[in-house]
C-alpha cells in the first residue's frame, strides 16, 4: 500500500471504542495517505506499505490528538481584578450580579477590534497548540449583539487559517444578559429571531449553546434558544447545573443536545437522561478549582448509568483563565477522581463525540483524519499524573 509517511517503532493508545482500554499496541505503525489514516495497528500482520518518509519513532507513544471541546478564547481583556475581590471573599453570583464577570468581559470585546481579538485568541491558542491540541472548540458570548457576536465568531473562524488547527465554533449569544438590556424574554427573541438566523446565514457556527442558570437564562427560555437553533438545523449544546440544578442535564438530553457542560449539580435523573441521549458530560475541573467550588460532577453517577464523559479547559477570562490541556487532565483525576483512561478519552474519543466529529477523529483508526500526538513518556498515566510537564515530541494534524 502506497501512503505518503509512515510511523514505525511507536506505542500506540488507539482509544478505539472497539477494543478495552487505551487500546494499546506496544509495536505499532501508523501510516497515512492524503491526510486520513489508512493503517493504525500491530507491525506484526501489517499490510505491505511504503512511503516516501518513514518516521522512527524509537519506542515513544503515540495517542490521538488532543481535543479541547470547551472553550472561550475570543474575548476582551482579562478579569484579574476580579479574582482578587474572589480572594477577597466575594462570590461569582454576587461579582455577576454587580455588574461584574461576564458584563465586564462583554465591554471589553465589544470596544476590542476584530483583530485583536484574533491576536489575543492566537496567543492563548498557541499555548494549547504547544501540548498537542489538533481540534479546538470556540464559543462566542463576550459579543451579546449582533455584530459583535458576527466579529466574534469571525475572529474564531480566522484562528484555524492562522494556525494549523481544526476549530469549530458555536455561537453562545445565549451567555448573558447584556448591560444594555433589562429583559431576558426580549434579549432571547433577539437571539433567536435575529442574531441567530445571521450567523447561520454567514455560516459562522457548528452549533448553539447557551447558559441555563440563575444568574443566565431559565429552562424556558433556553429551550426557546434549542427550537430556533433546531429550525435551523444547528445542533445544540449547553452549559448546564453548574451553581445549582435547574434540570438542566434532562433539557440538553431532551433536545439531543451534543453535550451538556460543567454538571456540578446534576442528579441521577440527569445523568440517565444524558446517557440515553447519547449526549456527553463534557467536565470542566478548571471553572471548579478556580472559582473553589466544593461540589464535584455526579461522576459515579455517569459511569452507573455509561453517560460519556470529557473534559476541557473552558479556557475564559472569568471562570477558568486555563490553557493548558495537560493540566486538565490532572485537575479531572485528582479533583473529579476520574480514571487515567477515562481523562485520556476524555481529551480525544469523547472529545471528539462531543463536537459530533467521532467519525472524523479521535482515535488511531483507518478512515479517520491523521492527527496525532507523540509523547516521551514511558506509560500513557504520565501525562496524567505529571503537573507543569509537556513531554510532547511531534504534534502532526493532518498528516504533516
């Protein structure tokens, strides 16, 4: 078989769903023709196959690349002066309600030019690039109007020419309330009725999300967001139970939704929704550990009931200014106790599943794009176990 580069000597964690565990194979080659995998396996039983390059990988392992599936990284400015009045006692409902948090950020882009917020979202894009990310989902939601939602998701779209990534973006003008409105049911209608048929008419969005808390929008309002996105044929998604359990769990699961995120308050009930869906816990240890939360994820509750979980960075000024993946591996072990393989699936195969791009990648199988991360490690529980330590060799999208 004729490909054009081929790994060779490499230890592989596949994660493929279809084998238990990591999915490893100890002398393994991975080989690629027009960016797509055509052989990820055992050297032993291989095809015949030849390449003009053939890369020696000299024992390293090789996982898929990484994938953060929930970020913020096109806004304004930056919330230091907030987390020191968090260290100073005060909450984020109570910065939230006063005119703080995500209002603040909102200011901020909006006076912030479409350019800069692509060269302020590059840098922060870099630093996941720098530990092996290949697909990086990006929100809006620091924009809250029209054509500053627009030139978000522009800006967004825009990092993936500047960089050798893939980027999905959703459009999330269900964030906040904006400072220049008082009435959430008149703001909803403006996002469905006349934000969201814009970006959709641009093509800026892979999917819809939105906040459903206390502080954001009810279950009502949020499943008005879901019917307009559905009319137009968006999947959603949705930033649910994070400060308190208004059902949100079994609203994302009852449209379909891709994913549903954060989780901290979720019940049982949401969990077997979720999992009946086939919508993906997508877990943010950052946002827990930087706004000290003390209520972890249902994650037993998950594993009882086979919800599919991942995790991310939520990389945002406000709630988790993180932007590092390695990190959050750690963070979900040792703050969420969630399992090596269960943090290396999360960053890959069920990242994956939670952009609805399993087909396309996340895991070492022929068919799939060849995007791939190379790691000095000795066993894949380093990458996991290690804090402050990038030992990544190669990072290959696409076949290069």
């Amino acid at each position: 078989m004729q490909c054009d580069r081929i790994w060779r000597g490499a230890r592989l964690a596949t994660l493929a769903d279809s084998v238990p565990g990591l999915g490893v194979v100890e002398d393994g080659i991975v080989a690629c023709l027009d960016g797509r995998i055509v052989y990820a396996g055992p050297a032993a039983g291989a095809p015949s196959l030849d390449a003009p390059e053939i890369v020696a990988c000299d024992g390293r392992w090789i996982t898929p690349g990484l994938i953060d599936c929930h970020t913020h990284l096109i806004h304004g400015g930056d919330r230091a002066e907030e987390f020191e009045r968090r260290l100073a006692g005060a909450t984020y409902e109570e910065i939230a309600r006063a005119g703080g948090g995500i209002v603040s950020t909102v200011r901020a882009t909006r006076a912030a030019s479409e350019a800069d917020l692509v060269a302020s979202g590059l840098r922060r894009l870099d630093a996941l690039i720098a530990e092996g990310v290949t697909t990086i989902e990006v929100k809006s939601g620091y924009g809250l109007s029209r054509e500053a939602e627009l030139a978000s998701l522009r800006a967004a779209r825009a990092l993936g020419r500047h960089r050798a990534v893939s980027v999905v973006t959703t459009f999330l003008g269900a964030h906040a309330l904006p400072p220049d409105e008082t009435d959430r049911d008149r703001y909803v209608a403006s996002v469905c009725d006349d934000m969201l048929p814009a970006v959709a008419a641009e093509g800026l969005a892979d999917a819809v999300d939105a906040f459903s808390e206390g502080i954001a929008f009810s279950p009502a309002q949020t499943a008005r967001v879901f019917e307009a996105a559905h009319q137009l044929g968006l999947p959603v998604k949705l930033h649910a139970d994070q400060l308190s359990n208004l059902g949100g769990a079994a609203l994302a699961a009852r449209y379909g939704a891709l994913s549903a995120d954060h989780l901290e308050h979720t019940d049982e009930d949401g969990a077997a929704a979720m999992a009946r869906a086939g919508t993906v816990a997508v877990l943010l240890p950052g946002a827990y550990y930087f706004i000290r939360e003390t209520k972890v994820p249902p994650v037993a509750a998950f594993r009882r009931h086979g919800t599919r979980m991942a995790l991310a960075t939520d990389c945002n000024p406000g709630t988790s200014p993180l932007t590092s993946l390695l990190l959050t591996l750690n963070m979900g072990a040792t703050l969420f106790r969630m399992t090596v393989e269960e943090c290396l699936a999360g960053v890959t195969r069920e990242a994956a599943r939670a952009l609805g791009l399993l087909p396309q990648t996340g895991t070492l199988e022929p068919g799939k794009w060849c995007d791939l991360a190379i790691w000095d490690v000795e066993r894949p529980a380093e990458l996991v176990y290690r804090i402050g330590f990038n030992p990544l060799h190669a990072r290959i999208r696409r076949g290069q």
